[in-house]
C-alpha cells in the first residue's frame, strides 16, 4: 500500500475526525443510538484512520497524491 495522503492533509484528517467523533457523541446521541450520530462517528473514524494510514482509497481512482514528491 503507497501512500497518497501528504503531511498536512493527515493533520486536517485526524484534527477533523476527532472533533467529528466528539461532536456525535456530545450533540448528536450517539449514546442514544441516533442514525446522525452513527454516522457521524462512522465518518470521523474513516477520517482518522486514513489520516493515521496515510492513505486514502477514494484518491486511488482519481489519481490523487497529496504527498510531496521525492527529490524535491
């Protein structure tokens, strides 16, 4: 698996998963099993996980890199 999520875009990906995640369960009832609140969590986590990876599959069909590219 190549890496095609750059350093920064990582940063945003976990910054914006963690603070999607904490805002599912403060506001939107998680814990009450609300459908938005799921959701919402289940899109942090991608977030997070890709960020932490540093890979993204949703790029792969687009050809997409954030990465700065070598020798550079």
């Amino acid at each position: 698996m190549c890496r095609n999520v750059g350093l920064v875009d990582r940063a945003v990906r976990v910054i914006a998963g963690s603070m999607l995640v904490l805002w599912a369960v403060a506001v939107l009832g998680l814990l009450d099993a609300d459908l938005g609140g799921v959701l919402a969590v289940a899109a942090g986590l991608l977030l997070m996980i890709t960020g932490v990876l540093g890979f993204c599959p949703a790029y792969v069909p687009l050809r997409l890199s954030t990465c700065e590219r070598e020798g550079r």
